[in-house]
C-alpha cells in the first residue's frame, strides 16, 4: 500500500494471549508482515505476557524482541514501587532508555493495584516531568481520578469502542492539556471529522488496539475520515512522533 503518510499505530502487541483474539502475531516478524500489510509504517508496542502474566516478565521479553527492531517502539508496564518488583527511582527510567522504551502502560485491574497518589506517590509526579506517556485501559472513572491527582501527566485512554464516549473524554479533553486520546474502535459516523472541527487534531493518536481488534478497521477509518490532510497526518503518526520526542528518561 502506496502512501504519502507515515502511519504510526499507538497500540498493538505481540505475543500469544491468553484468551480473546482471534489471530495474534506471535513474534515480531509476524507483526511487522502484518504492519506490512495494512501500510503501517512503525508502531508502538508491548507484549502480551506484560497484560496477563507479569511485568516482570513482559518487560524483559519485550526488551528482548524488539532489540535491533528500528520500526518498532516499546513500552513497559508499571507495578507499584511497594512490592519492588521493578526497578525504582532513576534505575528505572534508566532502564527504559537502555532498553529503547519511550511509553508506559498501567493495567491496574489485571495486576491488583490501585493507580492512585496513595500507591505511586511522587513516582508518577516524576513520570509527569519526563513527559512520558501512561496508557491505561478505556476505564473512564479511572482516568477522571488519575487526572485529578496528577493534572500534568500525559495519559492515553486506549481503545474506547465504537458507540462514542465524547460524554465522558470532551471534559477530559478541555481541562487537562496533556491528555490525549487513541481513535482505535472510534468508529461513530463523522465522529472524527466532527472531533478535529471542534478541539482540532493534536490531541488525538492512531491506534488498532490489535490483535483485540482488527489492525486494518482504524486505519481505513483514519484514512477514509472527512478531515484535511494535515489533520489526517498529525493523527497518523506526527502526534505520537512528537509526545515520544518530548520524553526525557536521562
């Protein structure tokens, strides 16, 4: 597929799952085919094992696979700093760039741990400084109750769901600067063209949410959006491209 955009998908992984999906790429190789073949040009990743075994052990797979990987981009999932299970302080974030990862992901429920200033304290005041982006799951009372205790973090609610919940993400949109939303299963009619008319394209990021979802449905939605072509490339890529730039992990 011919394109003058330089699609970068903000959230797929690798790695067998557990349950749920239908046809997951195993390993890396299998993911950037399957890139290949919908014309993503880079992606931001993490691996399976990360969600529904352990970061512990996710993190380092992840490391491993992606290693020499230039069209892949990593992230880590978090763990609260009591159990140290992880890394801490600037170990950590050290960690991270050795390791070329640039994001990080929060599955609270999935992990048992609430994503709270009571379990991460001054950790995430920190993760809000570096500018690094936290994904969490589409949980909205969740990300109402981050936000109101870390208001300059960068998070990312990630795959949504086709029905549409601007009721829930447009006051999140016009109170917190740094909040930022992937489009993936984003697929109310004209509800991207009618997004970008009313906060404009900056805030948003291309995503497929695979192998839960199919990599090609946000990306012939993006493509075929009624939105300006400069709107359509910031989504595509130029947006992440940026929040990644910004990330200080020295």
């Amino acid at each position: 597929m011919t394109t003058d955009i330089a699609y970068m998908d903000c959230n797929v992984s690798f790695g067998v799952e557990c349950a749920g999906t239908y046809c997951p790429c195993a390993t890396v190789t299998e993911l950037l085919a399957e890139m290949d073949w919908h014309g993503v040009d880079r992606a931001l990743t993490h691996h399976a094992l990360m969600r529904s075994q352990s970061p512990v052990v996710g993190n380092a797979v992840l490391a491993e696979e992606i290693a020499g990987q230039p069209r892949l981009v990593g992230t880590w999932a978090i763990l609260p700093p009591q159990t140290e299970e992880l890394p801490t302080g600037a170990a950590f974030f050290h960690a991270m760039a050795a390791a070329g990862v640039r994001a990080l992901w929060a599955w609270p429920n999935e992990h048992r741990y609430m994503l709270n200033r009571v379990t991460f304290g001054p950790w995430l005041d920190e993760v809000a400084e570096r500018r690094i982006p936290l994904f969490i799951p589409c949980d909205w009372e969740l990300a109402y109750r981050v936000l109101a205790e870390y208001p300059t973090l960068t998070l990312v609610v990630m795959a949504q769901g086709p029905w549409g919940n601007d009721r829930y993400f447009r006051p999140l949109l016009e109170r917190y600067p740094r909040f930022q939303l992937d489009i993936s299963r984003y697929e109310l009619d004209c509800g991207l063209r009618e997004l970008v008319a009313r906060y404009g394209p900056t805030r948003l990021l291309y995503g497929s949410a695979f192998p839960q979802a199919p990599m090609g449905g946000a990306r012939l939605m993006l493509a075929q959006a009624e939105i300006d072509a400069e709107a359509r490339r910031a989504i595509a890529g130029d947006n992440l491209r940026q929040l990644l730039g910004e990330v200080e992990l020295g």
